[in-house]
C-alpha cells in the first residue's frame, strides 16, 4: 500500500472518529438504561457509604460486618426515603387537580381585574402560557422516581459487591499493572471524587429539612413533600433550587394568596442562598463547579438520556466527568471550560500572573 493510499490522519478524522464514538456511547446508555441505572445508583451509594464503612473497619469491626452494617443502615436510609416520596406523591396526585383548579380560577380573576384596569388582555394565548400543569409534572416525575427506587434489591445487592471489593481495590490494581505503579493520580481523582459527592449528599440532606420545615412552619400543605423535593433537586445547582420552589410558591398562591407565598418564596431564596452560595462553595471550593450553562446542558442531556432518574443525576455526573478529565494532562483543558467563570478579581490575577511569567 503506498504513502497516498493510506487512510488520512490529520486532526479532523480523529475529531470525526471521537464524535462518532461519542454518539454510539450515547446510544448505547440510552438504549442500556433497565441495566445501567440501577448501577449507577448502586456505584453512588456505595461511594458516598465507603467513609461510614472504613469508619466501623477503623473502629476494629471486621470488613464483613462494617459492610453488612453499611449496607443495613443504606438500607434503612433508602427504605425510609421511599416510603416517604411515595405517600407524599399519593396524597399529592388526589390533591392536584383540585389545587390545578383553583389556580387556573385564580388565573382567570386576575387576568379579568387587569383587563378591568385597561390592560389589554389577549385571554386564551395568555391562559396557554400558564403553568397550571406543573403539579402534574411534578407528581409524574417523583412517582418515576419512587417507581425506581422500588427496584432496591438488584440495586442494593451490586452496593454489597462494590463496597467488599472497595478495600482491596488498590492492592489489586498493583497487582495487575505492576507493585511499582503510581496509583497517586487515581487516588486522587477518587477521593474528590468521593468529597464532593459526600458533601453534596449532606448539603442536600440538610438543604431538604430546613425546607421541610420552614414549609410546615408557614402552614404549606405537603411540606414534607417539598423537603424530600429540595433534597433531590438541589444534586441540581442554581436551577435546582428554582425547580423545586415554583410548585411550592405556587401551592401557597393558591392555598394563601400572593402574601403569605412572597414569605415563603423568600424563604426558599435565603436558604438556597446559605447553603448553595456559602456553605456549599466553602467546604467543596470554588474549583469544584460548574459553569451555570454547563449545568443546563447537562440537565437536558442526561434527561433525554435516561430521564427524570437522568436528571437528578446529571451534575454529579458532569461532576465527575469534569474532576477525571482534570487529572488527565491531555484532556485538563475540556475541564477548564467546564469550570464555572472565574470571578474578576481571580481573572486579574490570573492575567497579572501570565504576564510577570512572559516578562
């Protein structure tokens, strides 16, 4: 074969070939989803229950039982979650068109007293726009994932596996690729990898009670409901936090008038702020993030992946995409273009740093 009949190799044939790759990857997950989730639920459970298991091992327990012990409390975790989406979502489906009814009245009284003030009103374009099937949505998608979560035998028996192989799996790898094989950089990538989803869990866990109970202290019908709502939405940042808010504020239009729901909107806005703008950035640091349009795009791909599951998973996943390719010299760049914007004040400093190397 001579030089000009090879097959050509320049930078765009392997862009061609990756993006192809790329997409028969995807199809594959979406296709795989029956398979695939539950282990990607069982792969994020075992990773956020392998600090509590090495904790028992250090306490002197034995790995069996540190495991049997992890796994029984993930099980009392999750079948209290369960039992808890699932009896919100029943009571919340036999309340929601009478709820949906009374909004849409609502609606329509209030487009009648602007069209009063001589505000023109073109009245059916303007009713369409009205989000009076949110609680639908909502309910539809929670019930997806109680529907899911039902599913915790195959889900919990893949955590027993993972966390009885998590102990050894070091060991293992030096013996596979040699005693003398640096496993700093996987390390590494593993324990942020473990930190942030950690620290997410918790954040969340914390962010979904005090809204629970700033809802019951407000009067809020479901407030347990809306806890369990802002603990799963806010895996989700900066649009999770909304998301989970605007059934709730208006529930509270609706059950109390435009008052009482401005407080509990208010509300919602000083504890996403606490806990997403302060306390999470503080304890993750401002490298772990995400670019706001990252995070819209991630949300809409692995919905149409894999569904509400998709999307209650997807930053985590971008997530740990983002800290892989960081520790991948090659690739580190794709995860600065990842990152969140840098604040001026850093980008200054950035800039003043370049120059006084090039000088």
């Amino acid at each position: 074969m001579t030089a000009n009949s090879r097959w050509p190799t320049g930078a765009g044939t392997r862009f061609l070939v990756a993006a192809a790759s790329i997409v028969i990857v995807v199809a594959g997950l979406r296709e795989a989803s029956q398979l695939v989730l539950p282990f990607l639920v069982a792969v994020f459970l075992a990773v956020v229950s392998v600090p509590f298991m090495r904790w028992l091992h250090r306490l002197g327990l034995p790995l069996p039982l540190a495991v049997l012990s992890t796994v029984l409390a993930a099980i009392g975790v999750i079948s209290l979650l369960v039992m808890l989406i699932g009896q919100s979502v029943n009571e919340f489906a036999v309340a929601a068109p009478r709820y949906q009814a009374r909004l849409q009245t609502l609606a329509e009284s209030t487009l009648d007293l602007l069209e009063g003030y001589g505000v023109p009103i073109t009245g059916a374009a303007s009713l369409d726009l009205l989000p009076v099937g949110l609680f639908d949505v909502l309910g539809t998608a929670l019930g997806a994932v109680t529907a899911f979560a039902s599913r915790t035998f195959l889900v919990l028996l893949t955590v027993i596996f993972i966390l009885m192989e998590a102990a050894g799996f070091s060991g293992k790898l030096r013996r596979a690729f040699g005693e003398g094989t640096d496993l700093g950089q996987f390390e590494r990538m593993t324990r942020q990898v473990q930190k942030y989803l950690v620290i997410k869990t918790a954040i969340s866990a914390i962010t979904g009670t005090v809204v629970g109970l700033w809802a019951a202290v407000m009067g809020l019908d479901f407030a347990l409901l809306w806890g369990v709502t802002a603990f799963l939405l806010n895996f989700i940042p900066n649009l999770g936090s909304i998301i989970a808010a605007v059934p709730a504020v208006l529930l509270a239009v609706v059950q109390f008038g435009p008052g009482r729901a401005a407080a509990i909107a208010v509300g919602y806005l000083v504890i996403n702020i606490v806990f997403g703008s302060f306390l999470e950035p503080m304890l993750l640091g401002r490298r772990l993030g995400l670019s706001t349009l990252v995070v819209f795009v991630s949300l809409v791909f692995w919905g149409w992946v894999w569904g509400p599951i998709g999307m209650l998973f997807s930053v985590p996943l971008t997530m740990t995409i983002k800290i892989a390719l960081e520790n991948t010299q090659d690739l580190k760049w794709i995860a600065v273009m990842l990152d969140a914007n840098p604040s001026s004040r850093r980008l200054a400093a950035a800039e003043k740093a370049a120059v006084s190397r090039s000088s």
